[in-house]
C-alpha cells in the first residue's frame, strides 16, 4: 500500500469516527433533558429509591382539605356542654312562677333584701347563696310584665353586733317586687313584745302571706311565731291585700282575711291571743 493511500484511508476513518460520536452525544442529551421543567420530580423519585431511608409523599395527602372529624371526636363534641349565650341559667328548677323569670343577673351572697330595726339589733332578710334578679316576661296575678323578681336561699336573721341568729330559712324563695327597694318588716306592738310581719310577694290575688317574729320586751328573746287554728298550725298568716292590714286591738292581733276565689270576703277579722310561751297567736 502506497503512502498516500494509507494516509487517506485513515483520515477517512477518523471521519467517520468522529460523526459516530457526535450523533451519539446528541441522541444522549435529547433522552436526558426530555420536557422543559420536569426534571425535579424525575430526579426526586430516583433520589428516593436510591436512598433507602427516604418515605415516599403521597399526593393524595399533600393535597386534601382539613381531617374529618373521626366517631370518636363526633361522639366528644355531642356531649360536650353546651354554650348559652341567650341568657343566664337559674340554678333553682324551673317550678311554677320561675318558668315565667328571665334572670337578668346574680348578686353575691349575703345580700340584704329586707331590714329593720328590732330590740337591741335589727332584723335581716339576707341570701344565703348566690340571689337571681330578674323580671317578668308575662304578666300574672303576682306582678306585672316586666317587674323585678329575686330568687335565692334566704334566711331570716336577728343580728345584733357582729352575732347572727338564724331564725328561719326559706330555700329557692322566689318574690317579686314593683322596685328594688329594700323591704320593711311591719311592726305591730304589744305589751310584752313587738311582732314583726314581713310579706315579701307585695300580691298574689289571694291574699298576702306573711313571716312573724317576735321581740320579747321582757327577755329580749326574738323568735319567729307561728298561728294556730283549732288543731291546725301555720308557719305563715295569709291576710287581705287591702286595707285595713293586721294591726293590734285591745291585745289582740285582729286580721282581715283575704276574699276567697269567686266568693264574698269573710265580714268578721280573725283575732288571735298571743302566747309567747307557746311562740303562737292563737285563734279566737
């Protein structure tokens, strides 16, 4: 083989060579890059299977809305107590006038409803738990629409100096009132005692019922009295909501009883003798 030749024909080789290469570079280059802009999630997937402590995402998850709540949190949340935002709860059962009273708000313990001077101290209507004022939404023989109501455990109290004596208690009492203006107890006087009177429902539609209690002049005891009638004792005197209101004559409490439902009213008063060894008025 001449020079020449054998210089051409390897020149023409290394052509042929060096196309080989170059179309095998483009073909690589064309499957790697593939489309524009999908290369991460590619390369992610196999860095993920390469690694074997890497957790694959689930796309289902990545793109789902807040959980549902499971049967266990649906069971909690429908016995979960509710929020009232209407109003305030009594904390009495909701008997007889009470379903009528919307309470307006709660006052402390201890609060004075009713106040007057006795002896050597004064008398106390106070609350012995949390009292609920509120008012009427409807009107009734008891007051009128929108009249103001309390509601509490109320004890009767003698108080003199910094001593307390409790002489009756009066548990979820409930009596409304045209203002809130603290009570009086009315005094009727005796020889040997003053009697006090306090009725605090102001009216009913059948008469006004009212707590006794006596001051005695001579001990200085004060007790609460009850009425006798025949074999029948009362812890309470129901009298008439007009005038003439119990009062003393000739040393004797004579009381105006209320008129009956659908009745005439009794013409003669009641008259009582009081005892103060028994603690009674006793009828006539």
């Amino acid at each position: 083989m001449s020079p020449i030749r054998s210089t051409a024909t390897t020149l023409a080789a290394g052509a042929v060579l060096s196309l080989s290469l170059l179309l095998g570079c483009s073909s690589q280059n064309t499957s790697v890059t593939g489309t524009p802009g999908a290369e991460s999630a590619p390369s992610a997937l196999a860095s993920a299977s390469a690694s074997p402590s890497a957790t694959p995402t689930a796309p289902a998850q990545t793109v789902s809305s807040a959980p549902s709540a499971s049967p266990a949190d649906a069971e909690t949340a429908s016995s979960a107590t509710p929020i009232t935002t209407a109003g305030l709860t009594s904390q009495f059962p909701p008997d007889g006038l009470a379903g009528s009273v919307i309470i307006d708000s709660v006052n402390a313990e201890g609060t004075v409803r009713a106040r007057t001077s006795a002896g050597q101290g004064e008398l106390l209507m106070i609350s012995s738990s949390p009292e609920e004022r509120g008012h009427l939404n409807v009107s009734s023989n008891d007051g009128l629409e929108g009249e103001q109501t309390y509601q509490a455990d109320y004890s009767i109290v003698y108080r003199a100096g910094d001593q307390d004596q409790i002489l009756l208690k009066l548990p979820a009492f409930l009596f409304i009132r045209p203002s809130d203006q603290v009570l009086e107890f009315d005094k009727v006087s005796f020889k040997n005692a003053e009697v006090y009177l306090l009725a605090p429902q102001y009216k009913s539609g059948h008469g006004l019922v009212a707590y006794a209690f006596a001051v005695n002049k001579i001990s200085g005891e004060v007790f609460p009295l009850s009425f006798k009638q025949g074999e029948i004792v009362h812890d309470t005197l129901v009298y008439s909501e007009l005038p003439p209101f119990p009062a003393n004559q000739n040393e004797q409490l004579v009381v105006h009883s209320p008129e009956g439902a659908g009745g005439d009213p009794e013409l003669k008063p009641q008259v009582y003798d009081l005892d103060l060894e028994k603690r009674q008025f006793i009828a006539r």
